[in-house]
C-alpha cells in the first residue's frame, strides 16, 4: 500500500487531518514571526532616523506631519494650561504608586499635551490637589515626540468619555485624541514626553522609556515554527513508510 494511500484511508484520515492543519498552523506562527521582525526593524529604523534628526522648535512651525516624527528631539515654549489637566492612572516611581500629568501647554494659538510626569496618589486626592504641582508662567520644554495610545491590543481597559458631557480626569491610557476632544482648542495629535533631568526627585518626575533597538528572537522563533512545520509534514510520511517496512 502506497503512503498516500495509507494517509487517507479511514484508519488515518482523521490523523492526516490533524497533521496537516498543525503545519499549516506552524507555517503561519512561522509568517507572524517574520511579520513581526520587520515591524521591529520598521521601528528601529524610525527610532534612529528620528534621533539623528534636528531637535524640532514647534515655536518655529511645521509643514510636516508631526505625527510621523515619533521618537525626535522637539522643544517648545509656552504657559501651562492646568485648568484642563488630566491624570494617568496606574503609574509607579521605584514601586510607589501615583500618576502622570498630561496638561495642555499652550503655544502660539494652539496647545501640545506634555506628559509632565508622576506625582504620588494621596488616598483622598483630587484634581485640585494636582494644583500643588503647578509651574507657572512661560515654560520651555524639551523632550520627545510621543504618539498617544488607546487601549491595548491586549489586556487594558478603554476610556469612555462622559455621556452627560463632563470631563474626564482620570484616564487610564494616554489617548491624545480623546484627550484633546475635550479642549476647547486646537491641539497637536501628539504629546511630549519631558526629558529626566539626573538627581530630579520632586514631583512631578519626567519618565523616559528605555528602548533597545534590536531584533529581538523573532527570526530565531521563525526558523522554529517552519522547523517543526517540516517535521509535521515531511516526518509523518516517512514514518508510515518505515512501518511497513
């Protein structure tokens, strides 16, 4: 009996089956892990082109899509608007639990949202409170491009606006465009995110996320997958036909 045969006979059929979606599905976890080695290597290349880029003076003005400049040096300077700040929950400094402070800086006409960093979360404390942080007067920033971000792919819980048209303070992503929805002027579709200035310890704290830029196991996780796609699929017939031999 041939080894096709032998594959789909009622005896096997259904194991042929199973053998044949679990390459299948090997083949594809194999793609998804390609899939993601170039979105890493988008990424790091992004990161690095905006790096080496000119720090941006949105003082000056820009005819570029300053959504595409994630990750570049950019400096403003402007007056703090608190009146409409928000908080992100759900932030630690060394293991002490707090928030950030995302407050509109205004500029020329327009406002940016300027993660201003962590503050300690009191047990009864309220917007009000926040006012302790205050910098008042003309300001000037430098940090990074940052994109907002909804909630996660995965895990996370969405920020729902109030329905009967209250704001909302406490957030718990950073969602620039439902953020400025609620600013009664024009705001960038992106935020800053302050420089850490060495030995600052009073709140508000700036935070930078440490970034490696490299490729991570995705190839290695790739060659893995299409591995056992090829054992599944090449070992099953070869194993029948040693049987009868």
């Amino acid at each position: 009996m041939s080894v096709l045969v032998k594959m789909l006979s009622r005896k096997l059929a259904f194991t042929t089956l199973l053998v044949l979606i679990g390459s299948a599905v090997c083949i594809r976890l194999g793609i998804w892990q390609l899939d993601r080695l170039e979105q890493r290597r988008a990424f790091n290349a992004q990161v690095e082109s905006m790096r080496a880029a000119d720090p941006l003076d949105l003082n000056l003005g820009t005819s570029e899509n300053i959504a595409s400049m994630e990750w570049r040096a950019v400096t403003v300077t402007g007056e703090y608007d608190f009146a409409n700040q928000v908080a992100l929950r759900n932030q630690y400094n060394e293991g002490v639990y707090g928030f950030h402070l995302i407050t509109p800086l205004l500029f020329q006409g327009k406002a940016v949202l300027v993660n201003r960093g962590w503050i300690p979360a009191e047990s009864d404390s309220t917007p009000e409170d926040w006012r302790d942080y205050d910098e008042r007067g003309e300001v000037r920033v430098t940090g990074q491009i940052r994109l907002g971000q909804g909630k996660p792919a995965f895990g996370g819980i969405p920020d729902a606006l109030p329905t009967d048209g209250t704001r909302l303070e406490v957030w718990n992503n950073l969602d620039v465009e439902k953020i400025s929805s609620q600013l009664p002027y024009l705001t960038l579709d992106v935020f800053i995110q302050p420089n850490l200035e060495e030995g600052d310890a009073f709140p508000p704290i700036p935070y930078q996320p440490v970034i490696e830029l490299t490729e991570g196991s995705h190839f290695g996780y790739a060659l893995q997958w299409f591995t056992f796609a090829a054992i599944l699929f090449f070992g099953y017939p070869f194993y029948l036909r040693k049987q009868d031999d």
